[in-house]
C-alpha cells in the first residue's frame, strides 16, 4: 500500500512539472505592444536555435552609452520558411530593428522589422508581419515612419 501511494504521488507530482513547462511558453504579454520602439546597433551574436532567433546587439542610448538589448524573434520553423539561416544576421554587422520591449524596461524586444545599413530589409515570419500590421492599423499608420513619437521610440545612433 506504500509503494502503491508513492506511485501516484511521484506520477502526479511529475505530471504538474511537465505541464507547467508546457505551458509557460508562447506568451506575448510580457511584451509592451502599445509602443514601438526602434534600436540601430551592431549586432555582437546571432543564435539561430530553438526556440527562438536572438539576436545581441549593443546599442547606443542617447548619451553615448552602449547598451546591451537581446531581440527575439520566431521560432526556427517559421523562420526557415521565409529563408532564415545561421548565416543570415552576422556579429560586426549594423542593423535598425523594430519591436517591443519588455514591460518592466528591461533591453529585451521581440522584433517585428529588421533592416540592414544598407536599406534591405530582413523578411520576418507571418506572425511577425501581422503583429506589425495589427500595431499599426490601430494607431492608422501605413509604415512605421508615419508613428508619432509618443507610440514610437528610436535609440541608437
């Protein structure tokens, strides 16, 4: 009978642990998606990794001093889908992103526009693109230029 209530205790108890890692993931709240902000920096490391893209940047604030900010982006699948690879962000490499950071102010964002110096932009994945369209339609903006800055940000040089 010990053994037997030992059994369901361990099992329940295994259950709540993997379930609540379940579905801890895949939350879009911690995000502030009632502002835009855009960063230009270089880009120190690209992760292309599950479960999602990062890229680390250090990112000029308006005083001069470099930050560091990590942006999330898809997850690999949707990612791969519109030509992302291992190669495709380089360290050294200067990039202007859009996104939204965390609530709490942290240097961490989740992008929605990603471009090179060079004026190319970077295709994003389609839950990107509509989490950018949703964005600017309430705010009705055509582009990300058209915002006002008490809804968008920039920071960097």
């Amino acid at each position: 009978m010990k053994n037997k209530v030992l059994a369901v205790v361990s099992v329940t108890l295994g259950f709540f642990m993997v379930s609540d890692a379940l579905f801890a993931h895949h939350s879009d709240s911690v995000f502030d998606q009632d502002r835009l902000i855009t960063i230009i920096g270089t880009v120190t490391r690209f992760r292309f990794a599950n479960p999602h893209t990062r890229i680390y940047m250090d990112v000029k604030d308006d005083k001069g001093n470099v930050e560091p900010w990590i942006i999330t982006g898809g997850a690999l699948g949707s990612m791969s889908k519109v030509g992302w690879t291992h190669r495709t962000i380089k360290p050294g490499e200067e990039l202007t992103i859009s996104g939204f950071q965390y609530w709490d102010g942290r240097k961490v964002m989740i992008h929605v526009k990603l471009t090179r110096a060079n004026g190319e932009e970077i295709p994003t994945s389609e839950s990107e693109v509509r989490r950018l369209a949703r964005f600017l339609e309430k705010f009705g903006a055509r582009t990300v230029e058209d915002l006002s800055p008490n809804i968008h940000l920039r920071v960097g040089s």
